[in-house]
C-alpha cells in the first residue's frame, strides 16, 4: 500500500484542481512541451524547502527521488527547462495562486482566532549585479535597486493576507490602495502611509488605523483627555488645521483623531501615535503599534529561512515566481504546522521537513510496529520452556 510522502501531505494544502483551472484560463500551458506549471510549481516549492540554492542542485537532489516523482504529478527536471519555464511563463499564474492559498489558509486558521491586528508594511529586496541591471536599474531608489514586497498580515494566524511586488520606487501608499479594507479589522502601520485621504478611505470603510503623525502635521486640539500615569505623557482629540495642506491638494479627513503621545527609554523623542479608535485605552493602542514589529520579524523570518535572496534566475519574471512560491512555501509550512498539531516553533518544522521531504509518513511507527509483531510471533511459536 502507497504511503504519502512529508512532501505530498504538505501539497495536500493546495488544491490542485483549483491551480490546473487558472492554468487553463490564462493558458499558462499553451506552449507547454512536456513541462507543466504544475511541475514548476512542485519544483520550485521543493526548491524552497530544501534550501537548494542553484540550478544545478535542484536537478541533482530533486531527480534522484524519481521514484516519487509520479505520486507528485511530475516527473525529471532539467536545469535548461527550469531556467527557461522561470523566465517566460507568466508570473501571474503563481501570484494568483498564492493569493487563493492566502484565503484558504486564512479561512481555516481564522476559526481559532479571535482577535487580531492587520499589519501593513513593505520590505526592499536589494538585486544588483548582471542580468538584474537591465530591467531594475531604471526603478531604483537612492537607497535600493531591486523589488519591493508589499505585504498586509494578519497578526493573528501569522499568515499574509494581502501580497504584492512591485518596482522600487513604487510608494507604498500607492501600493495600499489595491487593499481590500474590511469594515470592524485594526490597521496598524507605520509613518511611510502617511496620507490622510487614504486615512479617510479607512475610516469611511469602517476600519480602524493606528499609525503616527509626522512632525511637521498642523493638528489644532479638540480636547484633552485624561492621561494614566506612566509612559503615557498625553491623549488628546485633535483636528487638521488645513484643508489644503499643499498646492493643488485637498484633505477630505475632517472628523477628530486621537493623538497619543508615548515616552520612550531609548529615545529622546516621544512616540506620536495617531488613531481613529476612540474605544480602546491609551495602553491598548500603544500595545497595538507595538506588534507592528510582528510584520518586521515576518520579513526577517522569510529572509533566512527561504530563498529570496538568491534567485535561479536572473529576469523579473523569475524573480517574481520564486518571491511567489517562497510565500506559498510559507503557507503551506504553516497549515502543515496546524493540521498535525505540532508544538515545535515554525523553523524546527521546516528543518524536520527540509530533512525528510520523500521520507514516507509514520515510517519510523511502522518499522516498530512489524517488529514487534514479529517478535510476538516467534515467541508464540517457541512456546514456554518451563
């Protein structure tokens, strides 16, 4: 009897069927001379998990499990085919495909979930060197040449709920508004989505935000609250003075805000937080920004355990698929973690998984199990000696 592979029952999170429908509508397979995108997908995720960080050791490492390569729906990779299916097939395919994960991760983990925050953030993704040069050199920035990783994530399941990668220069306000704003959800960024019309989006959305002003923003205060003791130094309702803080450019945020401001040990400056959350204590919105830090150790956590630091292929539209299957590598760790309720933290997972990918599941149990039952049986046949 056929027992699925660490590897296969971590694929079981994807619905095949689901992936093979968008194939067919965007006709990724169109020209397809024997390798699927499915394939791809199964080797790039494999890629991802087994730290494989060339071309050369992705055909070597992978093809030498050939015999499970028919329970995966695939079958022998070349390095050429690899290389050339990551830079022409359309990236689009595995954005797509990631962001159905993304809801079907979300949905299951969500159900033992409470409460959580939306956190909003975007990580540059430095490539410089031959090959990257011709198509990011134009967009870099001052400070990076590369892609940025737009991302909203959900403090709760710790998993992404929004993705996006876009040039360097792209701003990230601008990036933010292609979110979906869910009406009761808590938002929480940073001062680099300091725009008050976008603000305004979110408070005629229903949502709620918490993020800080900046230092030079002309707010006219509305009432003093009473602020506890402690590192709370203030909490005041406060309005833009404004309507037309630039040439050419109208504020529609009208209603009050509330500005608290924090004392910090480490700076001497004090943290200015701004919020449209009028219910939840001073404290409560401190303890909100604070695990906006939660998005920082996410792009940290990716970082060193997967590889979008070094890509196998050198064109955007390679980097954009191995970006997207880094995240849906992440994903699937994630459910894998929560479908056999594991107590052990996401990066011993991936190290067990990394290790064992073809290693056939409850091997070690069933090893055991027979040689006991052997033994059983050759103690019955020996019969008592006394």
């Amino acid at each position: 009897m056929y027992r699925n592979t660490r590897f296969g029952e971590l694929l079981k999170g994807f619905s095949r069927g689901g992936f093979d429908r968008l194939v067919s509508s965007r006709e990724a397979d169109k020209y397809n001379k024997g390798f699927s995108s499915w394939g791809q997908l199964v080797v790039m995720m494999y890629a991802q998990l087994s730290g494989c960080r060339s071309l050369r050791e992705v055909e070597a490492s992978f093809n030498n499990q050939r015999v499970h390569h028919y329970h995966l729906g695939c079958g022998e990779v070349k390095r050429s085919t690899l290389s050339d299916a990551n830079a022409k097939r359309d990236a689009g395919v595995f954005f797509e495909a990631c962001r159905s994960l993304m809801r079907g991760a979300n949905r299951k983990l969500r159900r033992e979930v409470n409460d959580f925050l939306y956190l909003l953030d975007s990580s540059s993704i430095t490539l410089k060197g031959q090959g990257y040069d011709v198509w990011s050199r134009e967009n870099r920035t001052r400070h990076t040449q590369g892609v940025k990783l737009h991302l909203l994530f959900n403090s709760g399941t710790l998993t992404p709920d929004y993705i996006n990668v876009s040039a360097a220069n792209v701003n990230d306000v601008t990036d933010a508004a292609n979110i979906e704003i869910e009406s009761g959800s808590t938002y929480v960024f940073d001062k680099g989505y300091c725009d008050y019309n976008w603000w305004h989006k979110l408070d005629r959305k229903g949502a709620k935000f918490v993020t800080r002003f900046k230092k030079n923003a002309a707010l006219a205060i509305v009432e003093e609250q009473s602020a506890p003791d402690g590192d709370i130094l203030c909490d005041q309702v406060v309005r833009f003075k404004h309507k037309r803080p630039r040439a050419r450019h109208i504020n529609h945020y009208e209603a009050p805000l509330r500005q608290i401001v924090i004392k910090r040990e480490s700076h001497a400056a004090p943290l200015v937080l701004a919020t449209n959350d009028f219910e939840r204590s001073a404290q409560e919105i401190a303890q909100c920004y604070k695990e906006r830090w939660g998005i920082e150790l996410f792009f940290k956590w990716i970082k060193q355990n997967l590889q979008i630091k070094r890509y196998l292929g050198r064109t955007e539209n390679a980097v954009r698929i191995q970006i997207a299957t880094a995240l849906m590598s992440y994903l699937l760790v994630v459910l894998y973690r929560h479908t056999h309720r594991l107590n052990s933290s996401l990066k011993e997972v991936l190290v067990v998984l990394a290790s064992s990918l073809f290693q056939r599941l409850d091997t070690d149990r069933h090893v055991i199990v027979r040689r006991r039952e052997k033994l059983d049986a050759m103690l019955r046949l020996q019969g008592c000696l006394f």
